[in-house]
C-alpha cells in the first residue's frame, strides 16, 4: 500500500515537473510568436491552452483522492499541497503565454521599431530562465535555487520598466494599439515570473516545513 | 488536528511536569530521559510503534507500575508542582485525581447505576438524592445518559462496547478527577463508538487535562492539542521522547527525521 502511495507521489511530482516545462515551452512560443510575427506559432500556443488546463485539474482531482484515502503527513502532506499549488500557478502562466500569444495574432503584419522587439526578446529570455529554475528546484528539491528566483525576477521587473521608458519615446505616428499590446506582452511576462517566485517560495516550504515571508510585487505598474 | 476556535496557549500552565525520568522492570531498562511537560485542559497524544514504552510512561502518571513488582521509577514526576513519587503520597487518592481508561472497556458486574456510584459511595457520598445527582451528571459528561437513563438499573455488561467503554468514562468522571489517562481507548470498539468518544474527548478538556496512548495516528493529530512520539531505536535499548510539539506542527512540519519516518510510515 504505502509503496503504491509513494510511487503516487512520484509520479504526481513529475507531473507538475512537466506542466511546467509544457508552459516554459509555450512561453517561449509565444514570444518567438510576438518577436517575429509568427501567426502560426501563436495559434499553436492558444490551442495548447485547454491541454495544461486538463492537466492540471487532473493534478488536483488526484491530489484531493490522495489525500482523502492515504491521510499524508508531514512532507507527504506538504508535497500534495504544495503540487497542486504550483501546478494551479503553472496554469495561470500558461494563460498569460496564450495572452501573449493573442497579442502576436494583433501586432502580426505590423511592425514597430526594432528597440522594443529586442526589449521584449531579452525579457523573454530572462522569463525561461526563471522558469527553468522553478522546474529544477521542484525535481531536485533545490531550497537555494527555489530561494534564488526572487533575484532572478528582478531584472524582469527592470526591463518591464525600461519598455515603458522607450515607449515614450515613440513618435506621434507610432500605432497606438501595436504599441499597447507590447505593453501587455511585456506586463504578462513580468506576471509570468511573479508567479515563479511564488512558487519558489512553495518549493521552500515543502522542504523546510516552514512557510518564509511571502513575495508581493513592489508596485502596480500597469 | 482537533478542531478548536482558539489553540491552548504557549504560557498556558502545565498540569504534569516530567524530568529526566528513567523507567526500569528489573534489570530491563524501558524508558530513558524523559522530561516533558503536560499542559493544563489540552489533550496530550503519546505515538509511537508498539513496544516502545508509552503505555509504561502513561502508567507513571498515576503510578500505575507500583502494581508489578520489581517495577522502579527514578526522576521526576510531578501533578501540580508536587512530586507524585514522594514519600507520603497516597497511590489511591493519586489514582482518584488521575483516573484511567483502558483498551478494553471493563465496568464492574453490576448495575449502570452502581458503576457510577461506585466511586462516591467509596469516598463517602451515601444519599439517595447526592448519588443519584453525581450519576446523572456523570452520564451526561460521557454522553451516555441519554441512551441509558431508562435502564440504570440494568447490568453495565449488556450495554455494547462502546457504551461499555463511555460507562467507564463515567465511571471515573463521578470522582471529579484533574487528569485522565486514556491507554487506546478506541481500539476494541466500533468507528461510531469511537467518533462518540473523541467528540466526548474534545468536551471534557474544558474541565480535565487528557492523556492518551494511541496507535492511530489519524487518531492522535484529530484529538489531541500536542503530541509526543516514542520511539525504541535498537530492541534491548530504553526507550526515549523523540519529539515533543504542537500536534499542528507534528503532523505537517516535524523537526526530527525518526518522527517524520515514522508518522509517513517509512517504518514501525
């Protein structure tokens, strides 16, 4: 029985493990899709959407079955609990890559100076990094790592800021609504790595047992 | 985790103060080192695989062990500040101040109303109207009057398990005691028995500190405020307190490897 139990557990944890690559891949994607006005691409990610949704409700529909027939403790308990929470912020990830995607399909056929592109790109850049980390330190148990994503979202937050400063920059005949979905884009991808501070902070918890000082986004920039 | 709007506070008083308590049957040492302090109106868990002495540190208490010979207790055990092995220290009012439950439910071959009445007619209590206030009151505590207070005259051994297990409950509650030691009281009866006396458990710690020894563990982190776990490393060896905490912080975050082993089930 309680073989079957852990090996429920593994399991579980590689799922979540590979949600989170789905959405780095689509992430990805999705900026690739903006960057070069890849239209094609950018439907690819908006379909792929209903996919991570299904999985992970499965997650949460297996956590809550886990829970009500083998009464986990301690870092059993702490895992299921922490998996669906990661997995749930996961998801809301992959619907900011599908909104990115969605303004790709808007700014497609238009384009605007090269600057913002690269600003986008390299914010991009630094967001699959921070993705990348969350999977690791959740498939190793990394604490150091899963601590070390508050610093790594920081430089996000610094480009989202300096997009705005270039935008100011933008001459009267600029496309306004081109202008707005970069905005977004660039908004969604500092989202994105938000959401894989939070769920450093769980990955920390779930080892340690102790719940450390939640992250909250210095201010509302928006 | 037993459910409560407030939990017992860190300075709230302790009942039962143990210090560096060591245990011996003869030449078999049983526990070594204990020292745990007991707060006042909280249920207490002790866990722990079988054999690894929590039943023995819980017959401490009420110095239970005095019974078997050769049986001996060094260190501290105190009730109330007052060091419960001293010399001068009557065993029975002990045992009237803390009184126990056992795994099997064990009334007396008599009437539902003499298990009750048992008690305070020994301490002296004869009056009808007194006798018949403290069974009723008792039975109430226990959540049993309502099931019984037509057949109180009937024998306590045709009531089922469960009822026989809360008549005892009863039983001791008829004496006032401060302090009651439960040695797996629900591990020979049925689950609604069992659901009867830990909601029973969560009721009566308003007035009494509750121990109990149990060897389920969904059971200790439902009903009790702290938990204690037990463990015996190497057989031959005494047994010692692995981790001593909040049940809340037991159950999700122990601090001690052994204790988080065993409570997944890794062993024991």
């Amino acid at each position: 029985m309680r073989e079957a139990f852990r090996q429920e557990l593994k399991d579980l944890k590689a799922e979540v493990v590979s949600i989170g690559k789905g959405v780095t891949d689509r992430t990805r994607d999705a900026v690739t899709s903006l960057v070069t006005g890849d239209v094609d691409l950018a439907e690819k990610v908006v379909a792929g959407d209903e996919e991570i949704d299904r999985r992970t409700l499965a997650v949460e529909e297996h956590s809550i079955e886990v829970i009500a027939t083998q009464f986990p403790v301690a870092r059993d308990l702490r895992l299921l609990h922490s998996l669906t929470y990661i997995a749930l912020h996961y998801e809301r990830m992959a619907d900011l890559a599908v909104n990115i995607a969605r303004a790709a399909k808007r700014t497609a056929g238009r384009r605007g100076p090269q600057t913002l592109y690269d600003l986008i790109q390299a914010q991009g850049n630094l967001v699959y990094r921070v993705l990348d980390a969350t999977c690791e330190a959740l498939e190793t148990r990394d604490v150091e790592l899963a601590r070390k994503l508050q610093d790594l979202d920081e430089p996000i937050d610094h480009l989202y800021k300096q997009f705005f400063r270039e935008l100011a920059r933008l001459q009267d005949e600029e496309d306004i609504e081109w202008a707005s979905s970069m905005v977004l884009a660039s908004r969604y991808l500092e989202r994105i790595a938000d959401n894989a501070v939070d769920i450093g902070e769980r990955i920390a918890y779930l080892v340690t047992g102790e719940f450390e000082a939640l992250h909250s986004p210095d201010e509302e920039t928006s | 985790m037993a459910l409560r709007t407030t939990p017992i506070a860190d300075n709230a008083p302790n009942k039962i103060t143990v210090k560096e308590l060591d245990f011996f049957y003869g030449d078999f040492h049983a526990l070594t080192d204990i020292t745990v302090d007991i707060k006042e109106k909280a249920v207490t868990a002790f866990i722990g695989p079988s054999g690894c002495g929590k039943s023995t540190f819980l017959r401490c208490f009420n110095r239970m062990n005095d019974l078997i010979p050769s049986a001996r207790a060094e260190g501290l055990v105190s009730l109330d500040g007052q060091d419960i092995y001293e010399t001068g220290v009557d065993p029975v009012d002990l045992r009237r101040r803390i009184g126990m439950i056992f795994q099997q439910p064990n009334p007396f071959p008599m009437s539902i109303y003499d298990n009750v009445a048992f008690g305070p007619r020994l301490q002296g209590v004869s009056k009808k109207a007194a006798l018949d206030e403290v069974v009723q009151t008792s039975l109430e505590r226990a959540n049993l009057w309502k099931e019984v207070k037509d057949i109180l005259g009937r024998g306590g051994l045709t009531l089922s398990g469960g009822q026989q297990q809360r008549l005892c409950i009863a039983r001791v509650l008829a004496v006032e005691p401060e302090v009651m030691l439960m040695d797996e009281p629900c591990s020979a009866i049925d689950p609604t028995s069992v659901q009867k006396i830990e909601d029973l458990m969560a009721e009566l710690k308003d007035r009494i500190t509750i121990i109990i020894v149990t060897h389920n563990m969904q059971q200790a982190a439902r009903v009790s405020d702290f938990t204690a776990f037990f463990l015996q490393e190497v057989a031959g060896d005494p047994a010692i307190l692995v981790e001593y905490d909040r049940t809340s912080n037991l159950f999700t975050s122990p601090k001690d490897r052994r204790t988080e082993d065993y409570i997944t089930g890794r062993f024991g």
